[in-house]
C-alpha cells in the first residue's frame, strides 16, 4: 500500500524547483548562501546527468565557461567553474589550453561536482503533483519514491526546470514505432540517445542523419570518420537550405541579454513565433569549426583516394517514411520519401539506420494542477517578463519559455541572470545584484509610445517592487 510521508511537516519551503538541469542546479548553488532563503529541489534520477547520450570525445560546449552555474551573478562563488578546476587541480591544464569553451564531458563533471557539495538536492523524487493550497497560497508539491512511498513538501515559490523531450516530427515517429515492432530492424534513435546505440548503427551499415543543428553535425562527423565502403555508409538530411554555422558576431550575441529580452517580450506572440523560427540559427546552428571539420574530414578522405560512401542534402525535408522487411536482400531497409524545398521534387532515400536529431520540445507537465499555470491562446505555457507562469506569481519557469523570451532562453550564460530574477521574487530583495542594460544597442524605438510593438523596453522589476 502507498504510504504517505512529509518530509516538511515543520517547514514551508521558500523556494521548491522541480528538475535538476543546469538551470535549477545553478539556482540551488545561488541560493545555497542566501540566510534568508530555504530551499529544496527534487529530481527523479538517481543523480545529474547532462546529455549522456551525446557526450562524443573532444565535443564542446558553445557558450564560454563564464557561462558556468553562478559566475554571472555571483563571480566570488564557490560553485564556479573556475573553482571546479582549481579543486580537481586542473586550472594550470586549462589556462595553458587557451580556450574559452570547456568540453562537453568536462561541463558535465563539473555540475557533478557542484551537485555533490549541495545539500538542498532531493534525488529519486518522481514529483506527481503540483497543486495549491486555497487557504495559504502556498504550493504542495507530491513526489513518489522508487518504493511506492509518496512525500508531500509545501513552498511558497515553486520553479519548474524540467526542461525538454526529444522530439520525432511525424514521419519518423511512426517509423520509430515500426522498428520498434519489428525484430531485427536496424535502429531508429533521436540524437539524445546515440551513444548506447552507436555499435548497432555502425554494425546496420547504412546510416541517415536527419536533423540541422550541432546535434547533427557531430553525429554526422562522428560516423564520418570511418566511413567506408567495407564499413558503413553514412548520410546527412537537413531541410534547412544549407548547413548553417551559429552566428556568433559580438553584436548578434548582445540579443542574449535583458533589454532584447524585454524587446521580444513586447512583441505580439505571432510576431514573437516568426522571429523563433527565424533565429534559430543564434542557438541551434552549427559550430563554424565543426563546418569547417567536416569538410576538411571529406577533403582528406578524398585526396587520399579512399572513397567516402555519404551524401550531404539541404533543403530537403523527410515527409514520408516506412520499414521496407524485404529491403536490402531481405535484412530490410528503411524507405524516407524526401521532398526538396525550392524544387518541389521527390525521391526514396533507402538507409538501415536513422538518427533524428531533430531537436526538443516542452510543454505543461502533466503533474501540474489544471489551471495553476497560464497558458497563452495556442495552450503554451504564458510566461511573464519576470518568469512568473500563474499561481499568483509563485509558479515560475526557466529554461522552457523560448516562445515567450527568445534567445536567452535556452542559453546557460544567461541562466543566472534568471534566477537572480527568481531569488529577488522569493526574498523581496537582490541577493544578486540584477544588470538591466548590458547591450551597447537599443532594441526597439525610443520614444515609441508606451504598449506598441517598439516601444523601450521597461527592464526587469526592481527590488522594491518585487518587495510590494
């Protein structure tokens, strides 16, 4: 029978965050110090874990290690990066590297290590419910143990990091379900889960990748380098039209900051989805390096004479796939009917193995109460300047609010920027002194009238207010 325990009979919570990713972890680390804040957060896995599926030897993070858990609101705090390497007796190896961006592997150790000196960390908590309390105000969050043992905890501010889910878009969905019931079909996987299945696309012998960020690119260069025809083959679909490199000029980086944030918040939210599909490429595109890697991996390949069994196509979108069992001398094959954009024309692409790397998704998780979040008119969840998303302004969400935010919201250097927002909520005041002009531009028209499209921007409440 299911027992019913609470761990927090004695105690509300300041603040509660639900998930442990890089942003919850950095505001357990900022709130760590805070006197005046008591805090908890609860994950259902066993311990952090950052991407697993995708930590390739030698992969990059894309945002320099400023970009870490604390150093933008707190460079003095002891859960730095910075302090990571100094702790492990690495800070000597990566000053003489010279280079900005820690590696992927290297990012993930270091929130490892940040995560095992806090003490505000709840691991196996499967949080089943978010409700609220009418009489209070206060939210009772309900988590299930392994064991079947479910604990209540009360708080008045509850963040929810949960983060993203891999995402199939239609065709290869349905193809991922028919692999799934077909013994002995080659692998059909999204990106997030390549590692542990990277000997079975190998051993398929023919493997696409479908997808146009990072994510693809290293996949595709991952499978690139032994390519052969005695090996495996290994190809590349994208429908964007070429294999965009992540634009990174100092002046398109300025967009990750608060007064482009306000700018984009202002704009109606029609406005705001043209804009998400159009920048895409200021966080989801490709590392020029890893471009230029590519190519330079073909170059050699072919200039020694080895032939290289792949093929690279842009503009061509996956519209049609299914399982083909007598394909491939009866081993079977996978058949993706491809469209080409500007051609209008079609064509079956036959391929073993598929690698989706088609991005994430998010949405309102099914253990919040009906009503306790608010939801814009396509059903989003509505998040306000200040990352408020309902409950009377005590539900908050990060990292999830890019239709609502832009481009700083999936971009881990502007993360402690948002939770200085959250703790000044949760304290009434700034534990963390929050920058509002850090752009040299102006975003938008000064001395556009208040409300419209343009107008300047107001910046994130201050302290006083929030104390209201």
């Amino acid at each position: 029978m299911t027992r019913t325990t609470d761990p927090a009979a004695d105690c509300t919570y300041d603040v509660l965050g639900v998930g442990i990713g890089p942003f919850n972890l950095g505001l357990a680390a900022l709130a760590d110090p805070l006197d005046d804040v008591d805090a908890v957060f609860l994950d259902r896995r066993d311990g952090f874990s950052w991407h697993p599926g995708m930590m390739l030897e030698g992969a990059t993070i894309q945002v320099p290690f400023l970009a870490d858990l604390v150093t933008m609101a707190d460079p003095t705090s002891p859960y730095s990066f910075l302090a990571f390497l100094k702790a492990t007796e690495r800070l000597y190896p990566f000053y003489v590297r010279e280079s900005f961006y820690p590696l992927r592997a290297e990012y993930d150790q270091y929130c490892r290590w940040a995560a095992d000196r806090l003490s505000t960390l709840r691991w196996g908590r499967d949080v089943v419910r978010v409700d609220r309390d009418a009489a209070s105000g206060d939210l009772v969050v309900t988590a299930r143990l392994a064991d079947g043992t479910l604990e209540t905890y009360r708080a008045r501010h509850v963040v929810l990091g949960v983060g993203t889910t891999p995402r199939l878009p239609g065709p290869l969905a349905a193809l991922a379900a028919q692999a799934a019931g077909s013994p002995g079909a080659g692998p059909v996987v999204h990106s997030a889960d390549y590692l542990p299945h990277r000997g079975a696309l190998v051993a398929s012998g023919s493997v696409t990748v479908v997808g146009s960020g990072q994510s693809a690119a290293e996949v595709y260069r991952d499978l690139l380098e032994d390519a052969s025809p005695d090996a495996h083959r290994v190809d590349w679909v994208t429908r964007s039209p070429r294999f965009f490199p992540m634009e990174y000029t100092k002046l398109t980086l300025e967009m990750t900051s608060p007064e482009y944030t306000d700018h984009h918040r202002s704009l109606p939210a029609e406005l705001r989805d043209i804009l998400g599909r159009e920048q895409r490429a200021l966080y989801k595109g490709i590392s020029g390096d890893l471009v230029d890697d590519i190519y330079d991996t073909l170059y050699r390949k072919s200039a020694l004479g080895r032939e290289v069994p792949t093929t690279l196509l842009s503009d061509t979108e996956v519209v049609a796939a299914r399982h083909d069992p007598d394909g491939a001398g009866g081993a079977g094959e996978y058949v993706l009917t491809l469209r080409h954009g500007q051609l209008g024309t079609t064509a079956e692409h036959r391929t073993r193995a598929v690698v989706a790397a088609t991005g994430y998704g998010s949405g309102v998780p099914g253990f919040v109460a009906p009503g306790l979040v608010d939801l814009d008119e396509l059903g989003r969840v509505d998040v306000a300047r200040d990352y408020t998303a309902g409950a009377g302004g005590r539900l908050h969400v990060g990292g999830t609010e890019a239709h609502t935010h832009g481009v700083t919201a999936p971009d881990l250097g502007f993360a402690a920027w948002r939770n200085s927002v959250i703790l000044a909520q949760v304290t009434g005041r700034e534990p963390y002194p929050i920058e509002r002009r850090t752009a040299f531009q102006t975003f938008g028209l000064p001395g556009a009238r208040g409300g419209e499209p343009g107008a300047a921007a107001t910046g994130a409440p201050r302290a006083e207010e929030l104390a209201r």
